[in-house]
C-alpha cells in the first residue's frame, strides 16, 4: 500500500495502520499504529490492531505490553482480555491464559474463540467436563466441525463414547 498523503489525526493513523495490517504490510502498519498512539496514547483499537501485529510477528512480549495498555484503558471490552490470553497460550503459560479467557468471557460472553480456546486447555489438563462444556458453548455459538471433533475427543477423554459418536456424526455432517 502505498504512503499517500499523511493522516490528518490519530484515528485516521489508526485505521490507515488497520488496512495495512489487513494488507499484510505489518512493517507499515506497526509504523501508522504507533504514529497514532503517539498522538492518542489510549486509542484502544490502535493498541489492539498494534498487538496483533506483535503477535503474527510472534513478538510475545510486545503484543502483552499493548495487551495491557489496551485493557487499561478499556477494561470491559473483552477482546483485549483474549487477545493476551492468545498470547499466553502461544508462550505456554496455561494458567495465565485461562486467568485472562475467563476474564474475557465475563466482559464478552459472545467471543467463541476464548470459549473454544478455554476448552482446549481444559481437555490438556485432564478437566474433561470443563472442556466439553466450554466446547458446547463454543458450538452454540459457531457450530464448526472442528470444534464437535475437538468435543468428541473430549467426550471420549472422559469415557462417554456415545457423545462421542454424536459430536463425530454432527461433525461430518458439517463437513460436507
């Protein structure tokens, strides 16, 4: 993409950086985000677009800072929550991960992937009724075949082969 004519204020920074980072030009795109949190230290989709780019660029400790200066300063969204909690997951820090996805889901129970994600490390942990009720709300709410073949294995994990069978049907059925 190319520069054209600078932004006039750190919103249109913001969204310039967005379209960049949707381009997949995270060079420019870390370079617009930080022009505008230069001139509006909390705008938080900034913080949150700059984070993401962090973390395709597999910068943990970058995206946590802007992680955490996004949740700073909009502590109810819950987006900002996951997002660091994605990123936990990535550094192998499983109980920050679930401490941030909970956390998450009480601001914003709509965010399928924390669901999905919190399920996951339930079933790695060997909480099996945990992870399938997270899975479940996870299914209500994007009814995937990845996430009923993750439930069955789930299901299976705790011993109950029959709903096992149901979410692998429900699966192929999505599939096709």
């Amino acid at each position: 993409m190319a520069a054209g004519p600078a932004p006039p204020d750190a919103r249109a920074w913001s969204e310039r950086g967005h379209a960049r980072l949707l381009g997949g030009d995270l060079d420019g795109a870390i370079a617009d985000l930080t022009q505008a949190l230069a001139l509006e230290p909390a705008r938080h989709e900034a913080l949150m677009w700059r984070a993401l780019v962090h973390t395709q660029r597999r910068d943990w400790d970058a995206a946590i800072a802007d992680y955490d200066a996004a949740i700073a300063v909009a502590p109810a969204i819950g987006g900002a929550w996951m997002g660091r909690g994605m990123v936990h997951v990535h550094r192998g820090d499983d109980r920050a991960a679930l401490a941030d996805l909970d956390a998450a889901i009480a601001r914003n129970p709509t965010l399928a992937p924390a669901w999905w994600t919190r399920g996951d490390l339930h079933a790695r942990a060997g909480d099996h009724a945990r992870a399938i009720a997270d899975l479940g709300q996870a299914i209500a709410l994007a009814p995937r075949a990845a996430l009923y073949r993750r439930r069955a294995a789930a299901h299976r994990a705790a011993g109950d082969l029959a709903c096992a069978l149901d979410d692998e049907r429900a699966a192929d059925e999505r599939s096709q």
